[in-house]
C-alpha cells in the first residue's frame, strides 16, 4: 500500500499516482444492458420490502434487515415528538481488529441515503472502516433511506428516552416508483453519433416532436437561467438537427431516436406530475437543516452512545458533503455554547460552510431559489431527477455528459458502481433544506432558519480536532470552498489537505469515498488520524 501522509495545514497532499494498486472493482465486467432501471419517487429504496415487523418493547430496536441493507444490524432510533424513526446501518468489526475507544458515525449528503457508504463488499467504506476495528454506524436522517415515519411518536415521549422500536414498519409504498429505460435497453448495437448515426431526425413529425418537447423544457426552466451546461444541450441538439437535412432515413434509427425523445418525454412529464401535485405534500416535507441538527443528530449520537462501548461517551464522526456541514454546525455550536464537544475527532469530505467565493457548480442552481419560493415547493425529487438524466449522460448523445463529472471524476468509478450510486443513493429532498443551505453562498456562511446565527462565526472556539479533505476537481464543493471553513479553525486543531495531482489521477465530489484509488490514497490518511485521536 503506498505511503500516504497526514495532510498539514494548507499543504496538499501527494497522492499515490495513477500506479497504485486498484481496487477489486475494477474487476468487474462491462455492466449488462437492460431493458429497465427501478428507482424510488419519493426517497424511499426498495418497492419490494418486507412487510411490517412486529417486535416487543423490551426488544433491541433492530428490525429484520431488508435485502437492501448490507450492514450487520439495521436499529431504529426515534425521534421524540418529531414523528421519526432514523435508520442506522451498523457494521461490527471482526474479533481479528484492533481494539478501538471510540464508535464511528457516518453521515452523508443532502437527499442521499446509506448505500453511497456500501456501494459494493470491494467499494465499501463503512465496511472498510469497521475492519479497521471502528464500530461504524451510517445515519439516515428523516426522510432518507429507510428511515420511516412514526406518528406514533409524533407526540414527545414523557420519559425523554430513547425506547427500542416498538411498531415500526419496513413496509414501502409500492406505487411511488420511477420505471427509467436505459438508453441500450433496445438490444441494438451501440450507435456512433460522431458519424451522424442518429439520421432519422429528418423525419417532420419527429423533429416537430422534439421542438415541442425542449420548448417544454423552456417553459419548466423559463424562471431559472442554467447558463452553459443547458446551452450546450440546446446547441447539441440544433447541430443536430441542421445536420440531417441532408442525411438519409434508416428505419432501426428512427425507431431508436424516436423510443429515445419518448422516453426523456416520460420523464419529463413524471416531474410535471410531481410538480403539479405537490402542493399536497407540503405536510410530508415539512422540514429543513436545522431539523438535521438539532433533532436528527443528536438522537442517532445519543442512540449510538448507548449501544456502543465506548469509553468516555464521546464518538469519531466523518461526514461527506452536507454530513460534513452538519458536523461543522455542531461545532460551531458547541463553540458559541462554551460546551465540551461530545465528539473526540471529525473528518469532513468535500464539506463547507461557506461557499461565496469558490466557483461551485452548484451556483447556477440559485436562480432557481425564488421561483421556488414563490411557487411554495415543498420537495425537490432529486432522486428522479438524477435517474431520468443518468441515460443521457452515460450514453449516447450524451446530453448530459457533464452530469457525471458532478458526481466522479474520469476513470475514478466502474460504470456499473456509478450506476447504482445514481439509481440508488439520492432520494426526495425539502425544499427547505435546499433553500437553507444555500444560504452558505451568501456572505455569512450558512445561517440557521431564522438567519440569526452564521456557523462559520464560532468555528474560532473549535476545540475538536479536525480533518478536511477536498478533491482537486470538486465541482461541487472545490478545494478553494473547503479551505474557506478550514482557515476559521485554530491551526493547531485542523488538518487541510487536497487529493489529485495535475496529471491525474483526480478526484471528484463522491471519489473520496468511492473512488477507485480512495482504498489506497484517502481511507489510510482518515485512519491514521482518527487512530491518533482515538487514544
């Protein structure tokens, strides 16, 4: 294994080269093709989950895991008077690992769910993780995963505790699901659109169809300026369609283009559905940030703290993008409060407080935050959203290419992995917590609901101590982002440090976690440090 250093303060970190030694997964076949990808509307995972499950009160609160949940236990904790049950994946460390102090608690992105942490036994961080001899604990906060509502617990519970699951359900609604065909689901060979090969688009009806189609999109888009990346698809497809006055009609590549425009048309009118009914489920989302951190995570620290030997009630926590936020506040907290943290280190992965001065994809997203708020959106169904556009990204014509640089950076993840990451780890998110956290691109930072208290402000009385990561080629949260919240730590309390060198390879937003190299660059660099602090 190469030899990786813990990063100091502003120093980047060298990373193994393209030469290190692969992960297993990059042994995996060519993903089949096939003929259609299932994918939950409304945050929830399986359609075929068991049904509802039974246990007494004196039981731990730890259901029959669902085929889904590749940990070792799956334990509910709920929420008192929120109406929530949290999820939370456990992995054991085998008798072979070595004695650790402290348990393990992962958290993960906005809108996403446990898998992005246990993609696969040979991409496994949670499971990497737990080997080390760290009892790993995933969180699902409300809404994500399979955490499940408990209005049995709507109400606060007299005693305040933590009781084990008493009535709670697995059971999903098998109604809420998205069918997306894959774009080589026809069993045709693949076409090379580099040589024209999509020349049915002489045909009238069709190019008719697909004017009236993108004049839809127009229209859905009409109050948000997406710049460049949706530019470049509208000049695409008007190169397109310029081209085939000229070309010939060949009936397998009518059929495809046409089964191709019908299908993004499906997916289009899923989310004008969604869009239109909504309004009604203002009731179901109805939470935001805040509810993550002063709810949500202080339950699963409390539930963990309980079920854990640990030896002074404290826990290791690494937190990637909107979890390493989430742990920022904590601190930030803690911090304005003069209280002791109850967290004895953190790693944050691509995470900020403050994103004003970076060049984050995620801006061109903001001029969609008005309409939204004029229009009273309850919930952004990401999930949807990522699984309709997936086909148009990895195959062809690429509409959507720039899509999966968002997510990983070339060659860093299997198609296949990459795959089921989409498909399966992004879920329905509120718009109010979307609406919150971009707050973070405001001057300030990140504030709380009432925009009364910045996070980034009480950073300086950080006492826990603290490693962040970034990757080079972050869309997302840049390194530049990353650095604004290190530069508000004490120095003797922070590590900084950058994956990726200039020739590659490079790391995008979810590669510090899944990436192919991450087993052999990033995961020694989180363990020497939380073994120093584990002491």
């Amino acid at each position: 294994m190469p030899k990786t250093a813990t990063p100091m303060l502003l120093q980047p970190i060298a990373g193994a080269g393209a030469g290190a030694r692969r992960s297993s997964a990059d042994g995996l076949s060519p993903p089949p093709p096939t003929t259609r990808l299932r994918r939950r509307v409304l945050g929830a995972i399986r359609a075929d989950a068991p049904p509802p499950i039974h246990l007494s009160a004196a039981a731990p609160s730890r259901p029959a895991k669902p085929p889904v949940c590749t940990a070792d236990e799956l334990h509910y904790a709920p929420v008192s008077g929120a109406g929530w049950r949290l999820a939370l994946w456990r992995y054991r460390p085998p008798p072979h690992a070595p004695a650790r102090n402290h348990p393990l608690m992962l958290l993960s992105g906005v809108g996403t769910n446990a898998i992005g942490f246990d993609l696969s036994p040979g991409a496994s961080f949670a499971r990497h993780m737990s080997n080390q001899g760290f009892d790993t604990w995933i969180v699902e906060v409300r809404g994500s995963g399979l955490s499940i509502r408990d209005y049995d617990n709507s109400a606060p519970s007299p005693s305040g505790s933590f009781d084990d699951i008493s009535n709670g359900t697995l059971a999903l609604d098998k109604s809420s699901t998205l069918e997306v065909a894959s774009v080589q689901s026809s069993g045709c060979p693949g076409i090379d659109y580099d040589d024209l090969g999509i020349v049915a688009l002489d045909d009238p009806p069709l190019l008719t169809e697909m004017a009236s189609f993108f004049d839809r999109i127009s229209k859905l888009l009409e109050e948000a300026s997406l710049n460049k990346n949706f530019n470049d698809i509208t000049d695409k497809i008007s190169v397109l369609s310029e081209m085939v006055e000229s070309s010939a009609v060949i009936g397998p590549m009518r059929e495809e283009s046409l089964r191709l425009l019908k299908n993004f048309q499906e997916q289009i009118d899923s989310w004008e559905r969604f869009v239109a009914t909504q309004m009604n489920l203002n009731s179901e989302y109805n939470w935001d940030f805040d509810h993550y951190l002063e709810e949500d995570i202080p339950t699963a620290v409390e539930y963990i703290r309980q079920h854990s030997r640990g030896k002074d009630g404290k826990l290791l926590a690494i937190g990637h993008s909107m979890g390493g936020i989430l742990l920022y506040a904590m601190l930030s907290k803690y911090g304005f409060e003069g209280a002791p943290s109850n967290l004895a280190a953190i790693v944050t992965l691509a995470s900020s407080v403050d994103y004003t001065t970076s060049n984050s994809s995620l801006k061109m997203l903001l001029p969609l935050v008005h309409p939204a708020q004029a229009l009273n959106v309850p919930a952004v169904p990401l999930g949807t959203l990522l699984a309709a556009a997936y086909p148009w990204a990895s195959g062809p014509p690429y509409l959507f290419s720039w899509l999966n640089h968002q997510i990983s950076a070339q060659d860093m993840m299997h198609p296949e992995l990459l795959s089921k990451l989409v498909f399966n780890n992004f879920c329905t998110v509120p718009a109010k917590v979307v609406l919150q956290l971009t707050t973070a691109f405001q001057e300030g930072g990140l504030c709380n609901r009432t925009e009364t208290f910045s996070y980034k402000d009480h950073l300086r009385s950080c006492q826990t101590p603290v490693l962040a990561l970034a990757g080079d080629k972050d869309l997302i949260c840049p390194p530049e982002a990353v650095y604004e919240t290190v530069k508000l730590i004490p120095q003797h309390m922070v590590k900084y440090g950058v994956f990726g060198k200039p020739e590659g390879p490079h790391y995008a937003h979810y590669d510090l976690v899944g990436g192919r190299l991450a087993t052999d660059e990033v995961y020694p660099c989180i363990i020497e440090f939380l073994s120093r602090h584990d002491q």
